[in-house]
C-alpha cells in the first residue's frame, strides 16, 4: 500500500471524544490529522476510526505508519 505525502514530522495528541472520525491518509488535507477531501481523484481514501470513550490519541501526521492512523514512531526515521 502506498503512503502518503509527509505533512508534518511529528505526531499530534489529541483528547477525542467519542465518535466517528476520518483519519487524512494522503497527507494533503489543510485540516490534519483529518480528511478535508484533498484525496479526490487519487489512489488515496481516508481512514474510519471510531472512537468508543473519551481518551488520548497521537494521529500520525507523517503518514508513514505502519499503524494507521496512530503514530507508532516512523516520525523519527525520516
């Protein structure tokens, strides 16, 4: 599977609420870490997550996880 375009070399937390959220996985959304449909008309979709009870998230924003859409560190190889 393809990975998206690097919009940020770092993680972001976030305190979620729970819900359903769409995770950006082409790196080219203007509202990170989620999809704003900057994806149309590429190989790219946005990831569902839901989210079940209130807690802490750290969303990928390199979008070279191999845990999408959590961080899980490929940050730090870049």
């Amino acid at each position: 599977m393809a990975k998206g375009k690097i919009a940020e070399k770092s993680p972001i937390m976030m305190e979620m609420k729970p819900g359903t959220y769409y995770w950006c996985a082409c790196g080219k959304s203007s509202n990170q870490p989620f999809c704003d449909g900057s994806h149309q008309g590429s190989e790219f979709t946005p990831k569902e997550v839901k989210i079940e009870k209130e807690q802490t998230v750290f969303w990928c924003r390199c979008k070279q996880t191999d845990n999408p859409p959590f961080c899980d560190g490929s940050h730090n190889k870049l």
